[in-house]
C-alpha cells in the first residue's frame, strides 16, 4: 500500500502546531520543550558533561532533561548497531578506504567542534532560525555551505 501525501494537508498541520506553539507561548506562558533530536554530535556533549559533573564534581552547564540520568542515545546506537551487524554476521574489520586518513580525522573532529559550538542537532538549529537566533541563522547557514561542499566533493571524487 502506497502512502498518498497531500501538500495541503501538510502544510495546514503544520501550520497549526506552529501557531499553537507560539499561542501558548504568548498568552499562556508555556516554555517550549528543549530541541533535542537524534544527534551524535549534541548528545555525546551532553554525557560527557554529564559524566563530569557526577564524577568529578565540576559544575558544568547541561540541560534539566539530563540532570539526573545521562543521555545515552549514542551508546545505545553504537551498541545496537554492533548487536545487529553480529547477529546478521555483519561485523568484520575492514580497513579504511579512506585515502587520507589523517586528513579524514581531521575533518571528523572539525565537524564535532563546530557541531558543538552551534548546539549540534539541525533540528535544533531550525528551531534556533525560528526564534530569530543570529547564531541559528549563522548555524544553518553552515550546514546548508557544508552540505554543498559535501557533494560538490563526493561528486569530483566520482
């Protein structure tokens, strides 16, 4: 069975959750929930932070959703995706076909900085552009250039 989409249905539904958000938020007082998505960069942040804070008692600033667990979506998916690849005998070591491994280090760890200095999830980051954030605009802004570049780069090595 095909799942049909229409546009207009679509845009009405969306439409309307963002206007009851922002109702709610101006005549009801309502905060907003914090943006937390599904991200490799923002919650393995948040772990580290937190890991710090109950271990060393350093006093680093984390979000309330995680003051008393840890988030621990990024273990849980390098841990389910190491279940899977077993279970489907998957899992075998393979070298990197990375020409340059440095250079693909390098890269890695320029985007988790700069994923963490815009607060890492681009869900998060729309929402930041909504709020009329300058550094959300700046941030999505990025993302779209790297995105650009990403391709530009995947289609020269083709």
């Amino acid at each position: 069975m095909k799942l049909k989409l229409r546009p207009n249905v679509i845009i009405v539904t969306g439409l309307a959750i963002g206007l009851s958000a922002a109702l709610g938020q101006a005549f009801l007082h309502i905060q907003p929930p914090e943006a937390y998505g599904v991200c490799m960069v923002g919650h393995p942040s948040v772990l580290a932070k937190w890991l710090l804070n109950n271990i060393w008692h350093t006093n680093l600033p984390i979000t309330s959703a995680f003051v008393i667990y840890p988030s621990l979506l990024a273990v849980g998916l390098v841990v389910g995706a190491l279940i899977a690849s077993a279970k489907n005998k998957e899992l075998i070591r393979q070298p990197s076909t990375a020409k340059n491994k440095y250079r693909a280090i390098l890269l890695g760890f320029l985007v988790a900085n700069f994923g963490l200095v815009v607060g890492a999830c681009p869900i998060r980051t729309g929402l930041l552009v909504a709020y009329g954030s300058l550094l959300g605009v700046v941030a999505l802004g990025g993302i779209v250039t790297g995105v650009f570049l990403g391709v530009l780069n995947l289609r020269r090595a083709k």
